[in-house]
C-alpha cells in the first residue's frame, strides 16, 4: 500500500495548510464521522444552537481578520442559522460554512414540497443571493387542508 491516507485525514490535512483549525458547531449524528478522532492540534468551539454558533464564528472571523470555519447540523441548523449567516454576509465576513446531511436512509420518504409540477413556486427576490430555496407559495390544490 503507496498511501493510506482517508477522506478524513485528507480533510484535516487540507484545513490545517489553510490555517482553519478553529471550528465552530452545534453536532448532531451526521458529524459524527467528522468529529471521530478530532485532532490534537484543532480548537472545537461548540454552541447549543445554530445561530448563536455562527454569530460566534462571526464574531471570530471580524476579530482575527481570518476566515472561519462553521459546521451547521443538517438543513434545519441552516435554517437556524439564516440571520446570522444574512448578518456575517452583510458585513462581509470571511466565513466556510458547511452542513451535514443525513444519509438517504434517514431522509423521509415523502417530500414536503410538491416537486411534480416544473412551474417555480418561488416569490421574486424572496432570498435569491442568500438561498436558492427561499420562501415558496405554491398553487392552493397541492397544500392540505387545515383545520
């Protein structure tokens, strides 16, 4: 065997050349993998939610003038984490940002969105340059009824 390197040791490798070995997150199941054997020489910033986690990456980044690197739990850390992430965006903060996913078999088998239809359901400049899945109204026959 030439190499035994690993995704894993290959990723740390790469944040530790840039000089990215304080991370700040809020783990969940899908960082598991990511956390397993942390290294030594990295700096884990934990919060308990999402948007308090980025403001103190936030914060991190406009107080060393580095880049910072945020590990969001899932689609729903993301969605916590929106207004700090429109802030940090705002004031031009040097932010990585990224965000687990579960694994297919976690996911729910059915969606919440109607996906049949190839018509858009997104409003005009809902939040184009911050998210391509902004707020959505969709035609009244594909939402269920509420009572």
């Amino acid at each position: 065997m030439a190499d035994d390197k690993t995704v894993h040791s290959v990723t740390y490798d790469l944040l530790r050349s840039l000089g990215l070995t304080t991370v700040f997150g809020n783990p969940g199941s899908t960082e598991q993998t990511f956390l397993q054997d942390f290294p030594d020489d990295f700096t884990y910033v934990l919060g308990l939610q999402e948007a308090s986690v980025l403001a103190m990456a936030d914060g991190f980044a406009q107080s060393t003038g580095e880049p910072a690197l945020e590990y969001l739990h899932t689609a729903a850390g993301t969605g916590n984490a929106m207004g700090s992430l429109v802030s940090a965006y705002r004031a031009a903060t040097p932010l990585i940002v990224t965000a687990g996913q579960q694994t297919r078999e976690m996911l729910l088998p059915i969606r919440i969105w109607p996906t049949a239809t190839k018509r858009s359901c997104r409003s005009p400049g809902s939040s184009g340059p911050i998210s391509p899945h902004g707020p959505r109204m969709c035609p009244r026959r594909s939402c269920a009824p509420m009572r």
